[in-house]
C-alpha cells in the first residue's frame, strides 16, 4: 500500500511541476518573473518545477494561481 501512495505522490508532483512550467512559459515568465509576481523566493520556484521532493503548501498554490490569474483548481487541472 505504501508503494502505491508513494508512485502517486510521484506522478502528482511531476504533474505539478510541468504545469507550473508550462503555464510560466505560456506566460511568456522567467522563474526571477514569477517569483516576483507571487512573492515566492526563487529558489522555490525552481524547486517547484524541478523534479526533486518537495511539500507544496496551499497558500503557495494560491499565489501562482494568482500569478497566472487562474484559480488554484485550475493550476491544478492536469491533462
């Protein structure tokens, strides 16, 4: 049971980070831009999109989602 919800915390994460990409690049921002729009340090930013563990908080996605002026169930609507 745990090797299945860690396979699926792994493909949600990977999910996410390629959204957050896209979405940046669709967006025309660099990781320096995007950080500045939503107040998140850099570094996370490019942790975020990287494939490495890392917790994501709420409130971190509610600022990209305001960032790319979508809602957080959007940022988080995978294909």
């Amino acid at each position: 049971m745990c090797g299945i919800i860690h396979i699926m915390e792994t493909e949600l994460r990977l999910k996410l980070a390629t959204r957050i990409r896209e979405l940046r690049k669709k967006h025309k921002y660099t990781q320096s831009e995007l950080s500045e729009l939503s107040d998140i340090d850099d570094k996370h930013i490019q942790l975020l999109e990287s494939k490495k563990r890392c917790d994501v908080k709420l409130s971190t996605l509610a600022k990209l989602a305001k960032a790319f002026n979508i809602t957080v169930s959007q940022l988080l609507h995978f294909k």
